[in-house]
C-alpha cells in the first residue's frame, strides 16, 4: 500500500474523534505534519566550468536553461514539513522534498559542460536531480489566543545534479564517442525570516513565511529567497487540509574543489494541496 495512501487512511481515523478544532489547533499543538502534492514549475540555469588540466584559472562554460533546452517537463513531486514545539513559543521545523527528471533534445549550438564540448546536431540526454532540506529554528516574539508571529533562523540545503550525456569529436580524430559529464554540489545556506499563523474564523487559518539571505563565505557566493502563503482549514481536532503557493529563487557561485565549479540560478514556484495531522 502506498505510503500516502496509508497516511490518508490514518488522517480520516483520526478525524473520526473529533468534530471540530479544540481549543488547542495549531496554535498550540506540539507536532504537526504536512504531507502535500506540489504542482513545481521550474527554471534551472547551470554553468558548469571547466576545471582540468593545468590551467591556473578555470575555462568558464557555457549557461544552460535546462528546461528551455531539453523542452523539460514540470514536476509534480511529495513534499513533507513537520514541525516540534517543544517550548511554547519555541519549535523546530523540518522540509524535504525532491526532484528527477530527464529529457532529450539536439544541440543548435555547440555547449561546453564541465569538461566536455558536445559539437552542432548531436543529440543529448538530459538528466536533472534535487534534494532540498531545511531545518530551522523558530521563536514566536508574538503570541496571542488567535495569532503568531515568529523569527526563524535555519539552513536550506539545494543538492543538485545535472548530467549530460552526448557524443563528443575524439581528440585529432574526425571520430566521435558517447560520453557522460556531470556536476553535483550541495549548497546549504542560512535563512533568516518571519513566518506567522492567524486563527481568522472558526476552524480557517491564514499562514506564511518570508526568508531570505545572502552569503559569501568559503565556495559559496550567492543569494535565497523563500515565500509562501496559504489557507488551512482545521476541521478536526488532529487533522486539517490545506492550499499554498511557494515561490523560492536561488543565484549562487559554486566552488565545491572537483565536483562543482560553476554558477546555479534557479526558481521553483506553485501550489501545494496538503494534508496536515496535528498531536
């Protein structure tokens, strides 16, 4: 039996004990969970830079719009957040979620990836990996019998990889070969933001979350931007249903030694339906 079937099936028991949100509801439980479909659109530009050899500074190579490219679908992916207050006014918040997908498309221009040049008109498989994990702190500087408002510190980690796989001209041959390059690298970086719940009417709850910062430190130069806003409605006691939007950017500078060389812009965004059970 599937995972989130299994999920679903112990969600409606527990909302058989109970016909309504009482006076605790997600204000005050200690555990929340949210399981959700999200509808992801993506944008991914990567510049995969040369690195081999004795050249003192690296040859930089070409930006890939990924999904542009390789005409590469959407994802619809399972996305899990779980938080634990474990203090009234103080939790810790838990988000994963990942992504696979692969296409195919032929080159109109020659791109140079990594360590390899794949020429004109060949033909190339492409194949992109995601594993995003926040873990993060929350203090709630504001709390009220109907709303909160906290302070979040935490780390977002974007592991990634893209991998290429056409044929390459042979070096002093007019022969060609299949080859495969790839580049991987986890970029975890801090977020700092706000993120506040409202108890508007009845068992309906406003919530959302703005983070952002920006980082230069070791192999890493860039900026994360993270909002979402969405309505839940608690309609029992330990479960509730909900909708949001996401919209999340990333532009970083990566120098992880011989994995990853190179520059990562994206953008995820879309809505989210979600189930959540509180205790």
């Amino acid at each position: 039996m599937p995972a989130f079937v299994r999920f679903l099936i112990l969600a409606l028991l527990l909302a058989s004990t109970g016909a309504g949100a009482s006076e605790r509801g997600p204000l005050n439980d200690r555990f929340t969970i949210d399981l959700g479909y999200y509808f992801m659109q993506s944008d991914t530009q990567v510049r995969a830079d040369s690195i081999s050899g004795v050249n003192v500074q690296p040859i930089l190579g070409d930006p890939i719009k990924i999904e542009e490219l390789f005409n590469m679908s959407d994802d619809d992916v399972f996305r899990l957040e779980g938080a634990w207050r474990f203090f009234p006014r103080h939790k810790l918040r838990l988000m994963y979620f990942d992504s696979d997908r692969s296409s195919t498309a032929t080159a109109s221009t020659e791109l140079s990836f990594g360590d390899v040049v794949f020429p004109i008109g060949v033909e190339i498989d492409a194949r992109l990996q995601w594993q995003i994990i926040e873990l993060a702190y929350e203090y709630d500087f504001l709390k009220r019998e109907t709303y909160e408002l906290g302070a979040s510190f935490g780390i977002h980690n974007v592991g990634f990889k893209t991998e290429l796989t056409g044929s390459v001209f042979i070096p002093g041959t007019t022969l060609t070969e299949t080859t495969t390059e790839d580049v991987r690298a986890d970029a975890p970086l801090p977020v700092i933001g706000l993120r506040g719940h409202w108890n508007f009417a009845g068992d309906f709850y406003l919530q959302g979350h703005a983070q952002y910062f920006q980082l230069k430190y070791e192999g890493y130069d860039g900026s994360i931007q993270d909002y979402q806003f969405g309505v839940l409605w608690q309609f029992s006691r330990h479960i509730g249903v909900g909708v949001s939007y996401n919209l999340f950017q990333t532009d970083v500078d990566i120098d992880d030694g011989d994995d990853f060389q190179g520059k990562l812009d994206w953008t995820y965004e879309g809505g989210q339906v979600y189930l959540r059970a509180t205790f």
